[in-house]
C-alpha cells in the first residue's frame, strides 16, 4: 500500500507537470494569436512578410548535376585505382 507521503508527492508532481503544460499551451497561443493579428493588420502578403523578417527557403540544388558529378568522381576513382 502506498503511504500518504509518497501519494501527496505523486499528485503533487501531476499538478506541477499539467500546470507546465497549460503555461506551454498558453505561450503557444500567444504566438499564433501574435502572428494571426499580425496578418490580418498587414496590407499585403508583401508588407507582412516584410514585417515577419522571414528568410527566403533556401535555393534548392539541381539533382541531375549533383549526381552526374558523384557518379563522374566514382568512375574516376575506380579507373585510377583509388578504391
């Protein structure tokens, strides 16, 4: 059986853990409230953007001469005998 120490400490670190959460939610939610506010007073996509500072995606690389260029440097490994 379970002694009402251990069983006060047990429910008291279920309090702690879901008040943790709850605060983690709400901050959550302060940012998309933040960032929905944010867009609705932006005129445009543009000015909103420009407001957020968000970095463009990074430039993606062309998949055919990355391969062409890593099948050429294996081809010319083995020729040489670098193995």
């Amino acid at each position: 059986m379970i002694s009402a120490t251990t069983a006060l400490v047990f429910i008291s670190l279920i309090i702690i853990i879901f008040a943790a959460l709850q605060a983690y939610r709400e901050n959550l939610w302060r940012i998309e409230r933040k960032d929905l506010y944010d867009r609705i007073m932006a005129g445009g996509l543009a000015e909103y953007r420009s407001d957020a500072k968000e970095k463009p995606p990074p430039r993606g690389g062309n998949m055919v001469t990355v391969g062409l260029r890593k099948a050429h440097n294996q081809q010319m490994k083995q020729l040489r005998g670098d193995d």
